[in-house]
C-alpha cells in the first residue's frame, strides 16, 4: 500500500489582528456618532424656536383681542370708514386666534384644550365690552384716550395653564424627533 504524503498545511494571508487595527474605524464611528448626536440637536433647537415663536404669535393674538374693547372706544369718530376699519380688525382678530386653535390643537391636544379654554373665556366678555366701547362718544379729547378702570377678564388660570403646557412642550426632550 502506498502511504499518502502528508502536504504542509497551506498558509493563508491571515494574520493576527491587534487593536491598533481598529483605531481608524473607531474613529470613525465615534466622529459619525458626533455628527448624528449634534444633527439632531441643532434639528431639536431649531423645532424649539419656531415653537416659540408660534406660541408667543398665539399669545399675542389673545392680547390683541383683548386690546380691541379699548381700541373701538378710542375711535376719532362714527364714519362709515372708522366702521369698516373697525369691523376689519375683529375680523382680522377672530381669523388669527382661529388659525392658533387649530394649530396648537394639531401640535398637541391638550395644549389646543388649554389655548381654547383661554380664548374662550376671554370671549365670554369681550363682547360685551366692545358693545360698551361702541355705545360710548367717540373719544374727542387726549384725556379720553386712557381708559380707567381697564376691563377684567378674570383669565389668569386659563392663561397660566396655557403658559405651563407650552413650557412643557418646549422642553427639548420633546422636540428631538
């Protein structure tokens, strides 16, 4: 019988891998990891401000709502123009917090609940004291301008729970994604 010849093992290309061999792609995962992480925070900042910003013109729209009792009662006169003028600004008004309801109610629901509760109560009186401001003369004097005692809307829960659920909607945990 003839006995079979035993061949060297064959050699591969192999060799050992030391830590050093990794270095480059640590690196690079570590600097692909930094780009993400500050990706998402400048993405995060940047969602947070336009929040702010829709929350504070929310904001200003209640305060100009509240704003026109004063600004009917210190009309220069009864024109037909003055009417029109008037007529377009509440117009205006009412169109704004409208656009806010339905914006805040899509970026949160009970945000949109706590914005609605706000307006809502404003609107109970502010009716009211438009009436009143439009049943008064024109104001014919500079002294007729300031108007005392303002008019109270009683608002300040509404308004606080409002500011506390925007507050907590911009925190920027909940802007990351």
């Amino acid at each position: 019988m003839m006995r079979a010849e035993r061949l060297p093992p064959r050699r591969t290309a192999l060799h050992t891998v030391s830590v050093k061999d990794y270095v480059p792609l640590l690196v690079a995962a570590v600097a692909a990891m930094t780009a993400l992480v500050g990706y998402l925070l400048n993405s995060a900042a940047g969602r947070r401000t336009e929040r702010m910003r829709r929350y504070a013109d929310s904001l200003d729209a209640v305060e100009r709502y509240q704003q026109l009792p004063y600004t009917f009662r210190r009309r220069h006169n009864e024109t037909a123009e003055i009417r029109d003028e008037l007529a377009r600004m509440l117009a205006d008004v009412q169109v704004t917090l409208a656009f806010h309801r339905r914006w805040l109610r899509m970026d949160a629901a009970e945000l949109g609940d706590a914005y609605d509760a706000l307006v809502d109560k404003i609107q109970l009186t502010n009716k009211a004291f438009r009436t009143e401001a439009l049943a008064a003369p024109p104001a014919g004097k500079d002294v007729e301008i300031e108007i005392r005692p303002g008019h109270q809307y009683n608002q300040a829960a509404e308004r606080d729970e409002c500011i506390r659920r925007m507050q907590k909607y911009l925190r920027l945990s909940r802007n990351i994604f």
